[in-house]
C-alpha cells in the first residue's frame, strides 16, 4: 500500500522536473552585460567604502571575476534545466547564511560589513543560474543594495565617482529592462545602439545628476542617531593587567613614553616636537618645545553638532608645562563593561545648566595614543576593550593604542552656555577645586596677579561677575599680545607665564591658554588646562568632520559652581567660545554652494545676502532639530510630532491661501473695471458648474447659461456681458454703478 502511494508521488515530481520553464529565457546579451557591470560597480563600491572606513574586507579581488563565470556560464546553459547546479546554489546560499548568523553573533556591534558580504555571496552563487529577466531583476536589486550599504560605510568622497558609473550604467540597464518586459527584442549590439542614444542617454545623464544636487545641496543634514546600536569595532584583545596611570604611545606602544621628543626632564628643558604626534597627549607636557607639525589626517568624527573633542586636562602648572599630578592608582577609576554589551557608564557631574544630547562616532585614520577623544560630558562609551580608565580630570585612557581603523562611540550631555546663569555663578568652591585649581608657584603669584588687575581696571565698564573677568582677559590676551613663530627657548629657570607677560608679549598659541589659566588663578578663580582638538573641517557630502593632527591645541577651562566646566579660548585668530551644540551643519552643502556664488559677489551685497541666509537657514535649523528630536522620544514625541506638523501644515495652508487671495486681488484691482468684474463672473460660474469654452464668444456664453439661471442672476450676466463687450470692442465706458450692483446680485443666494 505504500508503494502504491509513493509512486504517483514520485511520478508528479518527475513530471514536473522535465516541464519545460514556464518563462522564455532572457536572450539580450547587452542586457546581462551591463547587469553584471551594474552590480560589479556594486561590489566595488562596497570594497572601497569599508576600505574607507577602515575596514577593508577585499572581496572584489575573488567575487568580480566569479561572477563573470558564472554569467558566461548561466548564459551558455540559459535553456537548460540545470537541476544539479541549482541544488548546489542552494547548499551554498544556506552555508552563506549560516556564516552571517554567526558573524552577526560575533560581531553584534555593526553587522553592515557582514551584509555586505552575504549579498556578495548570494550574488557570485545567483549568476551561475540567470536564465531569466527575472532572475536578472534580482541581480539589479542586488547591487543597488550593495551601493545603499557602501553609502552608509563611506567617509570621504572616494565614494562619488562609483555612485555616477552606477548612475551612467542604471539608465541603460532600465530601458533595456522594459524593453524585455514589453517583448521587444534587444539582443545584438546593433540593436542597442538603435534604441539607446548615446546623445539621448548622456542628456537624460546630465539632467539627472543636475537635479540630484540640486536635491542633495538643499536638503537639510538633520542630527543622526535617534537609535541606540551605534558603530564600533570589533572587540581588541588585551592580555594582562590595565595600568590606567600611562599614555602608550604609537609605535612600539611602550608604556610611559612621552609623546614629542625634548631634552631635559619631561615639563623642562629645550627640545622640538615631534612633527606627527601634538605634544600636548600625555600626562606632562613640556611647553619650551619648538617646531611644527606635518599635517596629517588622524581621524574622522560624525556629530550631531561640532564641538572640541577633548583628550585630557592638567591641573598643575611646572613653570614651563604641565602635568596632571593626581594620576596614582588611587586617582583613575578602571571602567568594565558586560561581556554582551560595548556600553561604559561613565560619571557625569551635576549641572544647573540645560543639556543637550550629543552622539559622536569617531573613526581613527591615524595611530593614535591610548588617550580616548571626546566631547564634554561624555556619559556613556561604546568602545571595543573590556576596560578603560578615567582620570581625577575626566580623560579617557584605553589600554591599548588607539590603531587605525578604530571605530568607537561617545553620548555626551553637553552644557549650554548660558550666559545670565553663568554670570552668577560665585566663587563657593569645593575643597578639592580650591586645592587643585588655584595653585600658582609662589615665584611669580604677586606679579601675575598685579598684571591681572591692571587689565581687568582698564575694562570700559566695570566687571561684576567672574564670567565677565574671563571674557575680558581671553580678549586682551587675544588683542594686546602676538603670535611668535620664531620664539627662542626659555632659559632654565625662566618661567613662561613671566616671560610671556613681561619679556616677549607673546608666544606659541598653546602659551596664550597657559598665560590665561595662570592669570585666573592668580585672581581666586578656578581653571585648568585642556588639550583636545578643534572640530576640524565639515565635510558636507559625506557628514563627517575630518580632523588632522594640526587641529590639536589646548584651551582654558574655567569652573563655575553648580555649572560645571566651560571652556575659553584666547589664541588670536580663533573664536574666544569654542563651537558647541548651538551650532549646526544643517545646510552644510548649500552653505559651500553660496560661498562659492559668493566669491563672485560685490562684498556688500554677499554680506547682506550672507546675513538673511543664514537667519533663514538658522530658523529653518532649529525648527527641523526640534522636529527631528521629538522623533526621539518615542510614541508619546512620535505623537506630538505629528500633531505638530498638521498644524503647520493647515497654517502653512492658511497663509498659502491668503497670499494667493492678496495676489488675486492685486492683479484684478490692475485691471481695467469691465474687465475685472467681466473675469470675477465667470470665475463664480465656472465654480457653480458652468464652465466657459474657448471657442465661445461673451454673447454666446451668456446666452447658453442664462436659461439656467433665476431672471434676476440671468439678467445680471447679460449686464455685465454687454457692458464687457462694449469696452473691449467698442471702447465705450462701462457704468460703474450698474455692474457692480449686477455682480452683487450674482453673489447673492438664491431662495
């Protein structure tokens, strides 16, 4: 009996295995060659965007030439059943997807390389059986994919010149795609090159990227991040105890060195810099150095908002440096985090001041010490060790390098500066600010502090407040003293701060910070120093601020009780605030656009043009950033968001119809009486349902619609026909009266 069943079974899957396809094979050569160009671009985008983002994963070198075997080969055998291969596809498609499951395991921190490859994957396996349009249609899907994903690994602009060959092949590739949906025959070269214009296809090319940037240059560049699964490398082993207390240098990573080369001890003595590491990362700097740095990129940085990425802060100044002295095992907290999460919580100090959310992700270029960059405020860390290390200042150190191709992300609730709360701040310090922030050696405290009076006597006005104190000096120092490039060394037991103020009136910007920390303390003010980098340049058309080692420098921080920490910056030539998140790069494309239309500009009329734009382009700014953080918040924000822009939307209706409304009747008190009245008639009827043709004269028109209508509306479309005809071909003056009482009568109801 089981037999028996088994066999009609068995039968029906025979029988279905030699029924031929039930769809005709995609005979087009063109179209399966520029298919497979389409999705090789595809493939290479993907490798060179991971390779931009430092994590280069090499496919194209195996999958480009394999899957142009495999189409050769499905094209040779396009009209045959191919069972065996397709089982075999099959097998390997499933092992693909085993092994991205278990990568999506291993590397659970961003799986878009591991996607990446799996489509690659599937892709080289699916060209060795493409007999249809169909199955080509997927292919096409395929490496527009792989082109989203290699958008959202790209950093630079690497990426642009593949995004215009995928552009330039996607336009060929889909009029031949429905030319085979229509049945039209395409398959020789010849018949290409009919139907494709190469004349036609290069206009509709350029038409398209043109609307594209125009596109692309005005929409808005919205703050990212309204998710919590960030970017960050894969997990760094680290063997051994974390000794928190050193900076590893690149290089040999030993332990301790300090980074830029001096003679003498490490805060003393004549030497010269290091032309590739900034001499300020580590826990004593020597500030008698000279010489420049070579610019080089080190990383790149994607931000809600530009900001001073900070590395760390000293506490003590040696007379010719710095040096963070609380730096024993006793002073750094060591940091673990779970074995299934990147997640550090870090400690944040209690503010008065309104916070704001801010997400960075840092991409490191360049080798890098083990001293981690990041924004104010920094509360929580997803980087790829098991520990890191914070300092009594409230530096991050890792326990390895911070190597190339190191991913990590920081979320600071950065501090506004608001300038009325800060004014009254006081001086009830803490004992351990009063102890670590107010030293000044003995030597010149008397001296620098009567300097510092002078100035602050001379204010116009008188200061109040220390806020204000700290504003006038960082100008001062900024106005009154100079840069000095050729700067001799300051001999050994020369002070810096003196020789600054009192010998050379000037100095090396880092100098300028220094000076201004020295003379605030020297006052009863609380501050410090802080070494980090400047956001660096904006690049607009991929979102990241690219950051190079001559961006780094050090500022002052001042401290205001139950505010916190705020920075100064008094290095001529810079901003006395450092950027922070009151800015934005929101119309970052269009903002370079104007510069450019603007260089071509008379200065007045681009500096008044430069003010209106950006008052625009900041109200449009802050009304989006608000929209796009309510989408933040969950249902109840996703909520309030959209009751929100339906009454924008009904406002912005609103005044759309007023200003139309105000237009309209511009234009109709413009024209002559008859006219008006005459053009405002037929507008009422054509509303009613009682539309006129063109091939209509007045006369006919009225007398079509006016058995239709009550006598008293009847005769008043005669009236105002008659009196419009009389003008207009007989020049003769309407009665003013007349057709407006015969209009009125027209707007009346009828009972």
């Amino acid at each position: 009996m089981s037999n028996q069943l088994r066999l009609p079974l068995l039968a029906r899957i025979q029988q279905r295995l030699d029924r031929p396809p039930t769809e005709a094979p995609e005979d087009s050569i063109a179209f399966r060659i520029l298919v497979q160009a389409l999705v090789t671009v595809g493939i290479i985008a993907t490798d060179v965007a991971a390779a931009d983002a430092v994590q280069a994963i090499g496919v194209s070198f195996w999958a480009v030439p394999l899957s142009f075997v495999g189409a050769a080969w499905s094209w040779s055998r396009r009209r045959q059943r191919n069972i065996a291969v397709k089982f075999c596809i099959a097998i390997a498609m499933l092992l693909a997807l085993a092994i991205f499951l278990m990568r999506i395991v291993a590397e659970r921190n961003d799986t878009r390389i591991a996607l990446a490859e799996l489509l690659i994957q599937l892709q080289v396996f699916h060209s060795f059986d493409l007999p249809r349009r169909k199955d080509l249609g997927y292919s096409m899907i395929i490496g527009l994919i792989l082109l989203g994903v290699a958008a959202t690994l790209s950093q630079t602009l690497v990426f642009a010149p593949l995004l215009l060959l995928f552009l330039a092949i996607a336009l060929p590739v889909l009029i031949l795609d429905y030319r085979s949906r229509l049945g039209l025959a395409s398959g020789s070269w010849q018949q290409v090159r009919v139907n494709l214009s190469l004349r036609r296809l290069a206009a509709v090319l350029l038409m398209t990227i043109a609307l594209g940037l125009v596109i692309f240059a005005s929409l808005p560049r919205l703050p990212g991040y309204q998710v919590r699964t960030f970017p960050i490398s894969a997990t760094i082993p680290f063997q051994g105890r974390f000794n928190g207390r050193t900076v590893i240098t690149p290089g040999e990573g030993q332990q301790g060195q300090t980074t830029g080369g001096t003679s003498g001890t490490a805060t003393t003595g004549p030497g010269e810099v290091d032309d590739r590491n900034y001499y300020g990362f580590n826990t004593q700097i020597n500030q008698n150095l000279r010489g420049n740095l070579t610019p080089a990129v080190v990383m790149r940085v994607r931000s809600q908002s530009p900001g001073f990425w900070r590395v760390l802060a000293f506490d003590r100044y040696t007379g010719q440096g710095w040096e963070v002295s609380r730096n024993d095992d006793s002073d750094l907290k060591t940091l673990d985090r779970s074995s299934w999460s990147f997640r550090f919580s870090l400690p944040v100090e209690v503010t008065l001041s309104r916070t704001q959310e801010v997400i960075q992700t840092y991409t490191i270029v360049a080798d890098m010490p083990n001293l981690i960059p990041v924004l104010f405020a920094a509360e929580e860390l997803y980087f790829p060790t098991e520990q890191v290390a914070i300092d009594s200042e409230g530096g991050l150190r890792s326990p390895v390098v911070l190597a190339e191709g190191v991913t990590y992300t920081v979320v600071s609730q950065v501090p506004y500066r608001d300038r009325t709360q800060l004014r009254q701040a006081t001086r009830n310090y803490a004992p351990y600010i009063r102890d670590a922030y107010l030293n000044v050696p003995a030597e010149i405290r008397n001296r620098v502090r009567q300097r510092t009076e002078e100035i602050l006597a001379r204010s116009p006005s008188p200061l109040t407040n220390d806020y204000e104190r700290v504003l006038y000096l960082a100008q001062y120092l900024k106005q009154n003293y100079q840069l000095l490039p050729e700067l001799p060394f300051f001999g050994a037991d020369e002070d810096m701060v003196e020789a600054f103020l009192f010998r050379y009136e000037g100095g090396y910007p880092d100098h300028f910070s220094t000076v201004l920390t020295v003379m605030l303390r020297s006052i009863g003010i609380a501050s410090r120093l802080v070494a980090g980098f400047a956001p660096g340049e904006f690049n607009p058309f991929t979102g990241y601020y690219v950051v190079r080692n001559t961006d780094a420098f050090a500022m002052t921080e001042v401290y205001f009780p139950k505010y916190g920490w705020f920075a100064f910056n008094p290095i001529p030539g810079q901003e006395v605030l450092p950027p922070s998140v009151e800015e934005v790069e929101t119309f970052g494309v269009l903002r370079q656009v104007w510069n450019w239309v603007a260089g071509w500009l008379p200065s007045p009329i681009a500096g008044w043009l430069n003010g209106l734009f950006g008052a625009i382009a900041r109200s449009i700014g802050s009304v989006l950033g608000w929209i796009a953080a309510r989408f933040g918040q969950g249902w109840v924000g996703l909520l309030l968001n959209l009751v929100g822009l339906i009454v924008v939307a009904f406002l912005g209706w609103l005044g759309w119809s007023g200003w139309r409304q105000w237009r309209d009747r511009r234009w109709l008190a413009r024209l002559p009486m008859a006219e008006s009245i005459y053009v405002q008639m037929v507008r009422r009827l054509t509303a009613q349902g009682w539309p006129k043709h063109n091939a209509q004269t007045p006369i006919e028109y009225a007398q079509s619609i006016q058995p239709h209508h009550p006598p008293q509306k009847a005769d008043a479309i005669a009236v105002i026909t008659q009196a419009y005809v009389d003008w207009r071909y007989g020049k003769q003056p309407p009665n003013p009266d007349a057709l407006l009482q015969a209009l009125q009568q027209l707007r009346r109801r009828s009972v």
